[in-house]
C-alpha cells in the first residue's frame, strides 16, 4: 500500500522573516523589513535589526501574474 501525498499547494508560497540572527548582535533579533530597490522581476526588500540597524538578509518578491483584459 503506497501513501500519496496531497497536491502541494501556494501556502508556503511567500514567507516573512519576524527574527534573523544579527550579525553584529551575533543572536537572533526581531527584523523590519524595508523595501530596498524596485526591479522588472520584482521588489527587492531587505531584513533589518530592530537593536542595532545591521541588514540580516534581503529578498525579492516577485511580481503578481498579469491579468488580461
């Protein structure tokens, strides 16, 4: 008897970062995430600490599908 497993679905699509180890703090810290450049793929956002402003990490987020009319 074989397990099939659920079609994967978009729940993990999108995931936001609430704490990411600082690098100047060396431990993990609540990050604000700021919005860095604009780009034709997407918008580029970085994570920055909340004690001391280092940046922990960025990401970009991919533009929405266009719909046509």
């Amino acid at each position: 008897m074989t397990m099939r497993r659920p079609p994967a679905r978009d729940a993990y699509d999108q995931l936001e970062a609430s704490m990411l180890l600082c690098p100047k703090c060396r431990v993990a810290q609540p990050v604000r995430k700021r919005l860095l450049l604009v780009l034709p793929q997407g918008d580029k956002y970085e994570y920055v600490c909340t004690r001391c402003g280092s940046v922990c990490g960025d990401k970009v987020e991919p533009l929405p599908p266009r719909r046509l009319a």
